[in-house]
C-alpha cells in the first residue's frame, strides 16, 4: 500500500492532518469496501500509525468514523475488528463511494439502480401532482440543456444537468424520506461517470425521456410521468447489463 505524506498536527486544528485523516479514511475504507480487509480482521493502532506515517490521534479519528458507518467494532481483549457488510450503514454517500472504487463497484451500481427503480418513478408521480408551476418549467428547461450538453458531448456538463434533474424530481416529491436519496443518486451517477461506466455521448431515447419526465410532470399527467422514469431506469440497467453478466462469476462478493 502507498502511504500518505506524513503529518505532526492534531486533526482538529491543523489543515494537514485533516487531510492526513481523509487519506487514511479513504484508504481503509475502500480495503474494507473492496474485501482487501475481511470480517473478523484485527486493526492494531500501532501498525496502521506506522503504515501510513500518522499520529495516533489521526487513527483514533478515522476509526471512529468507521464505527458510525458500522465497519468495525471494538471488542475486549480481542481489539478492533472489521464487521460484516449486513452492518455497513449502506446509504452514506461516503460507503458508496468507496464501493464504487472497490472491487465490488458492479454489485454497488447493481443495488443502486434497484433501489433507484423503485422509488425515482414513483416520485416523478408525486412531483407532477405537488410540484408548482415553476419548479416544473424549471425542470422542463433542464431536460432541454441536458439535450443540448447530451448532443455536444460535454460529459462534464451533461454529468452535472442529469444529477441536478433527478435530484429535482425527488425534491419535486415533497416526499423528505424521498428527498433524502438524492446524495446517493449525485454518487452513483457520479461514480458511473469517473469509472468510464457511461455511454460518451448519452443515447438519444434516453434524453427524450427525461423531456417526457419533465413535460409529463408540467402537464401534471403523474402516470406519464411515471412511466417516463420507469424507461429511464430500464434505460440504464439495460446500459450496465452486459457489464454485471461478464463480472458476475468473478466479482469478490462482500461477507456478511
């Protein structure tokens, strides 16, 4: 493993180990993610402070924030030990991008458009029944940069346009628990794009599908609307299939 540059400060006061502490993090957190570091393994403090040249106020700090996410645990007379992936809090966006990064990035992308396909369509029902006359020409308009960026292959911008018009959807909603998703969906779209997992220049049926989406939703026509956002997820399971067929007999599975 490469290690970090080594840092002197306490985490809480100096720029430098904070940044020290994100490395660590981000490190150990992919390890666990991606199964390099396996249920039932014992960190030791002393050996991740010399593996990563860091004081042991930065471990402590990255190992407390790796219990919130429930990936390890410390038990008496054994120490810290990883925790299966059922314990993992699996809708932080920071888990998610570490699986995205990991070894099992297809099974994240597999779960994320399953649970993705569940709500977003029925959310798009909602927003074309709550949404206000200018949130919804707001979404319209959108739709039409997201053609215009699709069409001129700014994956950068058209990335941006599409996490911004789902993210609208949800909120669109008014439904909060709905409202919430909407950093997972920024990650995983995210995380299809850094990982050269989308198309380059995005297919045409699927950006007249998010125009449906949005015109369906001003027209206030909740099942078009649902049905729009049904096509748009087909669209992208349909996108990522041959990737889960080639990968799925070798993909590492995490324990749980």
């Amino acid at each position: 493993m490469n290690s970090p540059s080594p840092g002197v400060a306490p985490a809480q006061t100096a720029p430098a180990e904070a940044g020290l502490h994100g490395r660590v993090l981000d490190h150990l957190g992919t390890a666990i993610c991606g199964g390099e570091l396996t249920p039932g393994a014992v960190l030791n403090i002393d050996d991740l402070v010399d593996r990563y040249t860091v004081s042991r106020s930065v471990i402590r700090e990255v190992l407390r924030v790796l219990a919130s996410m429930g990936f390890i645990e410390t038990r008496r007379r054994v120490g810290v030990m990883i925790r299966p992936a059922g314990h993992w809090n699996v809708f932080d966006p920071q888990v998610i991008r570490w699986r995205l990064a990991s070894a099992g990035r297809i099974a994240q992308l597999r779960s994320i458009t399953e649970l993705r396909t569940a709500v977003e369509p029925h959310a798009a029902w909602l927003a074309a029944h709550r949404v206000d006359h200018d949130e919804a020409s707001e979404l319209v308009g959108l739709a039409a940069k997201m053609w215009a960026a699709g069409k001129a292959g700014d994956e950068d911008r058209f990335l941006g346009l599409d996490i911004e018009f789902h993210q609208r959807v949800l909120r669109a909603s008014g439904n909060e628990m709905f409202v919430k998703l909407q950093d997972l969906v920024a990650e995983v779209l995210t995380g299809r794009h850094l990982h050269h997992l989308m198309p380059h220049h995005p297919h045409e049926q699927a950006l007249q599908l998010h125009a449906d989406v949005a015109q369906s939703i001003q027209r206030r026509d909740g099942d078009s609307a649902r049905r729009a956002m049904v096509q748009i997820m087909e669209h992208a399971f349909d996108e990522m299939a041959a990737m889960w067929e080639q990968e799925s007999t070798t993909e590492p599975q995490p324990a749980s």
